[in-house]
C-alpha cells in the first residue's frame, strides 16, 4: 500500500496557501512524492539509478507522444465535425497551438 498526500490545491479556484501551512507543504513536496518514494524503495532494494533514469526518459517521451497524438486527434475529430457543418476552420486551433506548447515545455 502507498500513502500519499495532496501536494496541491484540490482546483485552479482553491487557493491552499490561504488554509495549508506552507512548511507543512514543503516538507510533504520532500517527502511523501509517491513516485520518488518508490525509487529510492527501489534503489535501496537493489535497483541501478542510472536504470530508472533511462525508464524515466522512455516514459517522459512516451507520455509527451501520446499528448501530441492526443491532441492531433481532437482536432481531426472537431474538424471532421466541423465541415459537416460546412465550417472553414477550427475555431479553437489556437488553443490546440497552446497546448502543444504547454506539452512541449514540460520539464
């Protein structure tokens, strides 16, 4: 089993810092990040680094494909939808642009 804790507000319209000590915070962001817990549980268990390095940047390039794919679809999809209606363009090709790069400058 595996605890963990709310690293952030439950909304974009919840403001934690107004009721969340923010030491309280840091010291959760420090401490009870599930993924980062499993790997040192896994490093100290006998797993090499510099493998879960390698499976973190395969699954990094494989989650950003996805949203890219993810992202392509949505717009055939409106497109498709939206010439049966007889539409010139996507109304909100801006905003796949925006994701796309929103996707592209995770860390």
């Amino acid at each position: 089993m595996i605890a963990v804790e709310r690293l952030t507000s439950h909304t974009n319209a919840d403001d934690d810092s107004v009721y969340r000590d923010p030491k309280l915070v840091q010291r959760l962001r420090d401490n009870c990040d599930p993924v980062a817990n499993l790997r040192r549980t896994l490093i100290a268990g006998g797993a090499e680094a510099d493998a879960l390095d390698l499976l973190d940047r395969e699954i990094d390039t494989e989650v950003r494909e996805a949203a890219e794919t993810a992202l392509d679809n949505q717009a055939l999809d409106l497109s498709v939808k939206l010439r049966k209606r007889s539409l010139p363009r996507l109304p909100n090709e801006e905003g796949n642009a925006e994701a796309r790069a929103a996707v592209r400058r995770l860390p």
